[in-house]
C-alpha cells in the first residue's frame, strides 16, 4: 500500500507547493520589474541633446493643435521683438531680483515639464522669498525641448514660452506670477497633453495674474505671436547649457554662480528644506 497520504507526506508536499508558489511569485514579480523598467526607459525623452525622464509611458498628444514644425514656420514669417525686462543678444538674459545681488541662481526649465511642475509647486515660493529677501538674483533658462520630443510631440513649450516674454514685456513680477500660475497644479496638463499649444488656454490661465487679468496689450501680443521668435532664441540658448555632455541632463536644473545646485542624485533638490541646505551650502557671504 502506498504511504503517500499518510501525515508526514502530506506535510511534505504542502511545503513543495508552498516553496514552488513563492519561487513562481518571485518569477513573476522580477518579471513585472523588468517590464516596468523597460516601459520607465522607453520613454525616457532625449530631444534636440536634453532629456528627461518622463512620468509616464506616452503614445502621441492628445491635444496636438499646432505642430512644433507649423509654429516655427508661423514663427518665422513674423518680426523679432525683444521683451521689455530682458536684456542681453536678442533678450536671451532674463533676471529677476536685486542685481546687487552677490548670489546668482540659475533655473532651467522647460514649460510642459512635469517634474518642473512639480519644483516650483514644492519649492518656488521659497526661491520667490529668497528673491525678495536679497539672498540671490535669478536668471532664468526656458527650454522647449519636450515640443521635439517624438513621443509626446507638439508645439506647448514654446507657445507658453512666447507667452512668458509678453508677460515679461509687462513686469518681471508679472512674468514670475505667470509662470507660477502655469506650473500650478490645476493648470499644467499632463506631459502628453499639448494644451499649452491652444493660446486660449494660456489665456484663461492669464487671468489668475493681477497685471495680467483684461490686459489688452498682453492677450494681442499673445495670439498675435509676437514674442515667438524670442521664445526660439531662449530656447536655443537653453540648448547650449543642457544636453548630453554637459553638466545638465535635463529639467529641472539649478546653478548658482555657476556651479551645478543638485541633491546626492544629482537632481534639483524637491522640498523646500534640501533646496535650502543645499543653498546655505555654496551662497556667498
């Protein structure tokens, strides 16, 4: 007679089964890893030398109105105009704060950014504060490079970027409270939302801005396009700082006075207290 169903082999099969269940949960579980891992790098966006990681996977822009190809030909066929508050060849110097002051900080973002999002809802109000106090000066670097990115495509960057410079030709504050307002998070769309391409919504987001609520002035230059040329040359200057081989990979990015601001990662610090420690750290006295 078989002594298969007696206790001791009952025993000693449960435990086959639990071990070969947990090495096929294991299985499943690298495997799922592995999937997840390939997906994070599929869309790891590397356009025109800078990239990014993006949040998630992406199959084309659901909301393309104009493609980064028809707005730089619409780009093209008008005049370049400077905004007033810039300074520099062709307005590409944009700096807010006190120019006395010793401290310079870099910030490099790109306007469809979700991690920049993401920055400036968690820490711009202590870079806004520190602006006021003195502590630095700061001189922006607007990219458009997630408009070249082929997965995600479309023309938001710069259309939000050109609308930046007819903000800035307002007041620097007006400038600082826009882009505030566009990175808030019931504004900024979803990386593979182009909806920063529709100078409608651009608009209604406008009027969230004191200086910029009813301006006439302000809503002609941005359906009219007429800071797009501009908005070209940022980005291209932009270019020249993040990229591959350069010091910055992609956005956010922090210098000061020069020098890569970033966390053990190698990252733009993400809560108020990093940002701060890491400041405190390299500002000059």
């Amino acid at each position: 007679m078989s002594n298969r169903n007696n206790p001791q082999n009952k025993a000693a099969a449960r435990e086959r089964l639990r071990a070969e269940r947990e090495r096929q949960a294991k299985k499943d579980k690298t495997r799922r890893q592995i999937l997840v891992a390939g997906a994070i790098v599929a869309v790891l966006a590397i356009a025109g030398g800078a990239g990014i990681a993006l949040t998630k996977a992406t199959d084309g822009s659901k909301n393309n109105k104009v493609s980064s190809e028809d707005w730089d030909a619409a780009a093209a066929k008008g005049d370049f105009r400077q905004p007033a508050n810039s300074t520099g060849d062709k307005g590409t110097t944009v700096v807010v704060g006190k120019q006395d002051a010793k401290n310079t900080l870099e910030v490099f973002e790109d306007m469809r950014c979700p991690v920049c999002s993401g920055f400036e809802q968690r820490v711009g109000e202590t870079v806004l504060k520190d602006i006021k106090d003195g502590k630095y000066k700061v001189q922006y670097r607007m990219g458009t490079f997630l408009d070249r990115n082929p997965m995600i495509k479309g023309s938001g960057s710069k259309n939000a970027l050109s609308a930046l410079g007819a903000a800035l030709n307002v007041s620097p504050q007006a400038f600082l409270d826009y882009k505030k307002a566009l990175f808030a998070q019931k504004n900024h769309p979803d990386e593979r939302d182009d909806a920063f391409s529709d100078d409608e919504k651009l608009l209604s987001i406008a009027g969230e801005v004191k200086e910029l609520k009813g301006n006439a002035a302000f809503e002609k230059d941005v359906k009219d396009g007429t800071y797009d040329k501009w908005a070209q040359e940022m980005s291209k200057t932009f270019d020249t700082f993040v990229g591959q081989g350069k010091d910055l990979q992609g956005t956010p990015g922090l210098k000061l006075n020069g020098k890569v601001l970033a966390n053990q990662q190698g990252q733009a610090p993400q809560a108020p207290q990093e940002f701060t420690a890491l400041l405190e750290q390299s500002l000059k006295k």
